[in-house]
C-alpha cells in the first residue's frame, strides 16, 4: 500500500502532466490558429489570436509554480529531478511558440491589407513540416517516447532547407515584381517565426531524451553544463558548494558562486574547509551582478532565502533549485557547536550537490 507521502507524489506528478498537456494544446491552437489567420487572410483569427495569448503566459506561470512547489516539496533525485528540470525548460519552450504564434498573427494582419495575390505555396509546404513537428514533440515529452524524440529531431534540417528556399523565392518574386514590396518583410518573418516552431519542436525532443536517458547531449553547441551557487555575501555557504562540485572533477561540469553582497570569505570557513581539503583563503567573492550571462547558467542553486531578491524574474533558460540553509559562519558558541554547524551545512550541500550531478548524468531511470 502507498503511503502518504507515495501517494502525493503521485498526485502532483499527475498535475504537472496534465498541466504540460494544457500549456501544449494552447500552444499549437495558437500556432495553427496564426497560421490560418495568414493563409485565409482573416483578421478577426489574427486579433483572436493576439488576444489569447495572455492565456498561454498564465498557462505557463502556473506550470512553474507547479514545478517549483515540486522542487522544493521533494527534493527529488535522479529521475524526478530530471522530469522537473525538463518540465520547466519545456515550458519556457511552449511559452516561446506562443509568442511565435502571437508574432505571426500580426504579419497576417498588415497581410490582409496587401492588395495583391500572395505565393503562399512554399509557406504552406513549411507548415506542413513545423506543425506536425511541434505535434510530436508534445506527444513525445507527455509519453515519455523517445523513439518519436529522435523522429522529431531528424525533420528539424528539412524545415530549415524549406524556409531558405521560400526565402529566395520570395525574394526573387520582389525583385521580379511578383511581390509587393510591404508583403515581402511580413511573408518572411512568418517563414522565420515558422522555423523557430521547428527549432522549439527540437528543443523540446531533446528534453524528452533527457527526460528519458539522461543524455547531457540535449545542449547543443554546448561542452559543459554550468551550476551557479547563490547566497548572501559569497564567504560561505556558495563557497563550500562550489568547491565540493569542483572537487568532483566532473568534465562536463562547471561550478561557480556569487552572492547579493560579496564579502571576504570568514575565518571559520577558512579554518573548516582547510580541514576538509581545500584552500579558500584566496578566494575572491563576486556579485551575481557581475556574473557575464545568467541565461547561460543551466542551474542557478539558492543557497539563502535572501538570495531570491536577485532573481524578480528567473533567467528565462535556467532552473533554479532554493537549497535554502542556516549560515554556519553566523552560528556562535564553543568549537564544537561551529564545527558541528559547519559539518551539517557541508553534508547537507554535498550530498544535493552529488544527486544534482547524477540526475543529470546517469542514463538509468530512477
């Protein structure tokens, strides 16, 4: 029999399915809906359309809501860790074909005042590839199907060829005077935003994978995955993290830290991770202001509750873990009562710091 805890777990993993199934179906309603909006030249569609999208970013506030209760709730490991980690960047993916959608309903609006016949051949044959694309995708994130992840994938170079060739025909029919010049710029922004579709159908089958494998390949164009640690002043708690993911020696790992305020390092820590191994003596904190692209950090951890107020909005390709814990360099009394806070903070970071890097990087379920 499940316990309570099981069958909770259940429960909001069932929500958060659910939720990734509604935020999909909004997604490619609108894609198509924009769609239509150019190919039948139908403004009231196109208006509708703009209209609705507010229901997808509501959608998707709502589904990292879900996904950071989730995360916070369980502290989860290995598979669970990677389905959240996946929901998030997949929602941020849904969201984005939502505007794709919104973008493209506005070309067709100045379209439909174009008073001429458009070539909207070659735009229909990009349709009939990114559409579906998208399609699956979902279906293969929602089912867990990483045979239709790959299959999706494999398209993502057709629709690219598709749009360069409607590209050039466009613009050879301008020049040739088969095209009005203000129907040219709209009919290749759809073709443009159409290929984005692709492109985020892709990304989302590359989630899948990973959802389902743990394959670190899902970032192309990427050699490492990097964790950023954040807390307060960066003398302590995101040092400590730091050095025990370096000390993994991981190679498609890179770990820094920063803090709200830096402030040089403390002595106790000095003193206890000189115990543990480590040098930091040296070390120079930094501001997460100085940090060069937070959308380039895949995971930005939350070591201090205070380390929130960097983040009003969360860097839009990153997930962010609050490991919120007590400050053992603010601990007072004897030796042994600091040791032993010191002792309890390294622990508790080592061993999340440990499932982060499995989760990420084993390719066995569970």
């Amino acid at each position: 029999m499940a316990t309570h805890l099981e069958a909770s777990l259940q429960q909001d993993l069932e929500r958060i399915r659910l939720k990734v199934v509604d935020m999909g179906g909004l997604a490619e309603r609108a894609i198509q809906a924009s769609i239509r909006a150019v190919l039948e030249q139908d403004r009231q569609l196109a208006f509708a359309v703009i209209l609705r999208d507010q229901f997808i970013d509501q959608a998707e506030k709502q589904l990292d809501k879900l996904c950071l209760q989730f995360l916070v709730r369980y502290q989860p490991a290995a598979s669970l860790l990677r389905f959240a980690y996946s929901t998030v960047k997949v929602n941020l993916e849904l969201e984005r074909v939502g505007d794709y959608a919104e973008s493209i309903a506005r070309q067709a609006l100045k379209l439909t005042e174009v008073d001429a016949p458009l070539p909207l051949e070659g735009l229909q044959q990009v349709v009939n590839l990114a559409v579906p694309m998208l399609h699956d995708a979902i279906q293969a994130f929602v089912h867990q199907d990483a045979d239709l992840a790959r299959k999706t994938i494999e398209s993502d170079e057709a629709v690219d060829l598709l749009r360069d060739k409607l590209t050039k025909d466009l613009t050879s029919a301008y020049k040739e005077g088969r095209l009005p010049f203000e129907a040219l710029n709209p009919l290749i922004m759809v073709a443009r935003r159409l290929e984005r579709v692709s492109d985020q159908a892709r990304n989302i089958s590359m989630e899948t994978l990973y959802m389902c494998t743990g394959e670190i390949a899902k970032h192309p164009g990427s050699d490492v995955f990097q964790v950023l640690f954040v807390d307060e002043h960066n003398a302590c708690r995101s040092v400590i993290a730091e050095k025990i993911g370096t000390a993994l020696n991981e190679p498609d790992f890179v770990f820094s830290s920063a803090g709200l305020t830096p402030a040089p390092v403390t002595e106790p820590t000095i003193r206890f991770m000189a115990s543990r191994g480590f040098d930091v003596s040296r070390f120079v904190p930094r501001a997460v202001t100085s940090v060069a692209n937070l959308d380039h950090e895949d995971v930005i951890v939350l070591l201090a509750p205070e380390a929130r107020h960097a983040f009003p909005r969360r860097p839009r390709h990153t997930v962010m873990l609050d490991w919120s814990i007590d400050d053992p360099s603010a601990v007072e009394g004897d030796e042994a009562t600091v040791t032993a806070a010191y002792q309890r903070a390294y622990s508790f970071v080592e061993e999340q710091v440990r499932d982060l890097v499995s989760a990420i990087r084993d390719t066995e379920e569970g």
